[in-house]
C-alpha cells in the first residue's frame, strides 16, 4: 500500500515539533531542580535545630517465616550537622533490632545530613529530569517530575519527584536505587513523603521494600513524628519562603 503524498513531510515536521516540545519540558525541568537546590540551601542555613520521636520497624517474610523488629527513638539535631539519636523502647526480633535497625540508627548518626541528601542530590548537573505534570500532594500544588542519574550509583536512585510550586522544595520521592547496593538484593523501592514545619520541608514516612535475593521480602518503615524546630535567629527573615508566592518558571 502506498503512502499519501507528503506523509514523509508531516511526519518530519510532527518529529521537529516533539523534539521542540521535549526541549522546552527539559529546560523547564532543569530550572525547578535548580530552584530547589537553592531554596534547599536557604532553609538548611535557616535551619538551627530540631527534635522528634520516631518510629522505625521492620518486617522480613522469607525464611523462618516473619519477623519483626521496632524501635521508638528520640531524635535531635543541631546546625550545622550534629545528630544524636536515643533508643527510648525497642520491640519484636533481637537480631533484627541489632543487625538492621541499630546499624541504621548509627549510620544515620554519623551521616548528618542523610535526610537532606535526597533534596541536595537532586541538581541539573548530576540530573537528566522531565516535567510529566502537576498534581496536588502532601496538601500542596506540585510540579511532578522524572529523575534519572546522568551516572548511576548506588548512591542516586531514578525515579518520580514532587517539587512544591510555591517555596520549590521536594515533597514527595518515589524511586529506586540507580544501581543494586547489594548483592543480597534483587530490587529495591522506596516511597519519602516529607512534612511542612514552618518555612521548612523535614521528613514524614519513608518506606522502602527490598526483595531479597536468597528469598522473602523486607519493609522497612519510619515515621518521623512530630517536629519541634528552632530557627537561626539571623536568619528568620527566612519566613519568606512560606509566603506562597509561585516561582516563574520557563514555559
């Protein structure tokens, strides 16, 4: 069957037009990320200190059947990057408790920031990103985007982002690790949610579910609780970034 005289032509002009398209939602991406990245930098400087309870609980269905392990911790923390943790109660598998959920509670210790490094990562340069579209979630209007490393790691993940329009802070992340942390896992996804305090954006839930190579799956929960925040007295001319005024963006 033949094609009709100039298909050839529209589907080139049809091929330049989405091309265009594509280029237009890849400069807009990348000026929200850049955004962010800045108004991340404002709050964290803002940022003198912090106290929750938390809840941390995991649950392994696999060999031995299930198991489960949980903690209530008191959390503190202090600019520009001190954090200490106390176990206040713990419940359930021992070995569970020791091995996973202490290691990790002690590997967060150490790693001042390891809250602020899905917000801080996620940056034009070490990020390919796409506008896919906007919805309302975690009670505010928000761009939604994809994210991808530019070079995977077990340290960056590809996924979907959420970015607050009015103070472009990132509210939700779903994704996955860009490349396996471990041999032992087969897949790795998480869900973070954070919570508005004041002019700042701290976490809420995360959640991340690991298929385990040798068999069974793991859940690992945390919920963040209830923040009590001090703001840096310099800095409280800060309180701006809650105004709600929209960001302009590229269209």
């Amino acid at each position: 069957m033949r094609h009709p005289r100039g298909f050839s032509g529209v589907a080139v002009v049809l091929l330049l037009v989405w091309g265009s398209v594509a280029r237009a939602q890849d400069s807009r991406a990348a000026e929200i990320l850049s955004q962010v990245v800045m108004k991340n930098r404002e709050r964290q400087a803002a940022l003198a200190a912090y106290r929750s309870d938390r809840v941390y609980r995991i649950e392994y269905r696999g060999v031995g059947g299930l198991h489960v392990a949980q903690m209530q911790v008191h959390a503190e923390y202090r600019a520009p990057g001190t954090k200490h943790f106390t176990v206040t109660s713990e419940t359930g598998s021992k070995a569970f408790g020791d091995k996973v959920l202490r290691r990790l509670i002690d590997s967060e210790e150490e790693s001042s920031k390891a809250e602020n490094q899905v917000q801080m990562m996620v940056s034009p340069d070490k990020y390919d990103a796409q506008v896919t579209g906007h919805e309302r979630v975690c009670g505010v209007d928000a761009w939604v985007l994809d994210v991808k490393p530019k070079e995977p790691s077990k340290f960056n993940y590809s996924g979907r982002i959420w970015v607050s329009v009015d103070d472009m802070a990132i509210v939700r992340v779903v994704g996955h690790p860009a490349k396996n942390p471990s041999w032992l896992v087969n897949r790795t996804e998480f869900d973070s949610e954070y919570q508005r305090v004041g002019p700042f954006w701290l976490m809420a839930k995360n959640t991340t579910v690991s298929h385990v190579r040798l068999g069974g799956e793991a859940t690992l929960t945390i919920d963040y609780g209830k923040y009590t925040v001090d703001e840096a007295p310099e800095k409280a001319e800060t309180e701006h970034l809650n105004s709600g005024a929209p960001h302009p963006l590229p269209r």
